[in-house]
C-alpha cells in the first residue's frame, strides 16, 4: 500500500523544473501525441518529456523538442548549446527583437491547461 501512495504522490508532482529555472514561465504542449513542459527564464530553456517512450522513438522526440522551443518561446534554441536527451534537454536562447522592427512575432502559444 505504501508503493501505491508513493507512485500517486510522483504521478502528481508532474515536471519540475532544476533549480536553475525556479521562478520561469512555464509552457505546456501537445507535439506528436506527447506532452512537453517547456520552462523558459528568459534566457535559456529547459524541455521535459511526459511519459513512457520506446528505444525507436528517442531520435524524434529529439526532434519534436527542439521544435517546441521557438513555439512556446518565440526564441530559438542555440544549436551549440543543446545539452541533453530524449527525456530533458536545456539550451541557451536566441531572441528576436520583442519591441518590434524586422522581426516576426512570436508564433502563438498552445496551452493544454494552465499551471
């Protein structure tokens, strides 16, 4: 019985972000029929995988987490600084001007529920 009180109580804590990014906006998407937590200070990211994933799957999770960053953030992912895997990856933020000029707004942000 304590087994079960103790997987219930992990079920419910959901992704927490490493100490670094205490106090980041957080963004939560649907990609490809998974869950992603997006945290975002404002200039790095970190990006967590919900759920189970086969050994076949890892190289589009990759993928599909790196494509997450710049749908949640309007920022996109420093490729010489992604660090990670398939479960969390980190990587430092490039933004484009947020006052305005040449640069696109940012793309709207899809949320599942508020948190």
């Amino acid at each position: 019985m304590r087994f079960l009180w103790t997987l219930l109580f992990l079920a419910a804590c959901g992704a927490q972000p490493s100490p670094k990014f205490f106090g980041a906006q957080k963004h939560e998407i649907l990609r490809s029929g998974r869950h992603y937590v997006v945290w975002d200070n404002g200039r790095e990211v970190e990006v967590i995988r919900l759920g189970w994933a086969g050994p076949r799957q890892h190289d589009g999770i990759r993928a599909d987490m790196l494509a997450v960053i710049p749908e949640t953030t309007g920022c996109r992912a420093v490729d010489s600084t992604v660090e990670g895997d398939s479960g969390v990856m980190r990587a430092r933020l490039t933004c484009p001007d947020r006052r305005g000029g040449a640069s696109d707004p940012a793309p709207p942000i899809i949320r599942l529920w508020s948190g």
